[in-house]
C-alpha cells in the first residue's frame, strides 16, 4: 500500500543503492534533497556533503530518479516564505518532479510557487497551525 518512499542521507552516501530501487521501483523512488546555502545536508542536517543541490539532483535523474523532494534548510518550519529563487532553479536545471518543501506559511506563499515549475508543495507547520487552509490553498493553484 505504499505508493512512495523518499531516500535522503542514503542516496548522497551510495547511488548504486538507488539505482536498484529505481530499476526495480520505478516512480516509488524519491529522493529528499535538503539543501543548506545551496549544498545537500546529510545525517539529519547535521552534516554537508561534497554536492550542491542541483549538481545532486542531475545525479540522481541521470540514474532514473523522477522525483525529488527539495527543502531549503534555511526555511523550513519558519512561515516566512519558501526560497522561490532556488525552487526555481532546481525546477529549470533537471528533467524530474520537483516538490517544494520549507517556509510555506500562507496561502500567497504558495502562489509564489506556482510560476517556478515545480510540480506540487509541501505544506507542513502552517496546516496545523491553520495559516493555511487546504480546501483554499487547492483551489487558489488549479
């Protein structure tokens, strides 16, 4: 019943390990990308690795991937707005799906998403702390 699973630390550590879960999972694969001034953050953001964001997410697609979950460390859990600019960035620079995760915290933050293309947003700490509606904030990207 599980339609995905999302490799973080794992993936900048072996990538031969996600080339067999793409060939054998397909689209189930996901890689989280956390990013920290533009570098990926490994072992619970504890950590920066050799990589920039983008230059990992070529990596990775080059090996199958078609997902990727993109969090500026930066931002995250702070409702101050989401880093559009990288969004943007990492939407334009590689051929997969990107998702949109960190500082979401209304409903015109997620608008200003909309034009980056990625492909959907992740709305954590300002769901629970109702700053964003979800009926609303679907409505306002259809």
């Amino acid at each position: 019943g599980i339609d995905r699973v999302i490799i973080g630390t794992k993936a900048v550590s072996d990538s031969e390990f996600v080339k067999r879960a793409v060939d054998k999972y397909c689209k189930k694969i996901v890689i989280g990308i956390d990013a920290k001034d533009g570098m990926v953050a490994i072992e619970g953001w504890e950590k920066t690795s050799d990589f920039t964001a983008v230059e990992f997410a070529k990596k990775m697609v080059n090996i199958g991937v078609q997902t990727i979950v993109y969090t500026d460390i930066a931002t995250d859990g702070t409702l101050a707005g989401p880093n559009v600019n990288a969004m943007a960035e990492m939407a334009s620079a590689v051929n997969a799906d990107i998702i949109a995760s960190g500082g979401v915290g209304s409903l015109d933050h997620i608008k200003s998403l909309v034009t980056t293309g990625v492909e959907g947003v992740i709305v954590g700490k300002a769901l629970y702390t109702d700053k964003v509606d979800l009926t609303e904030a679907i409505k306002a990207v259809k």
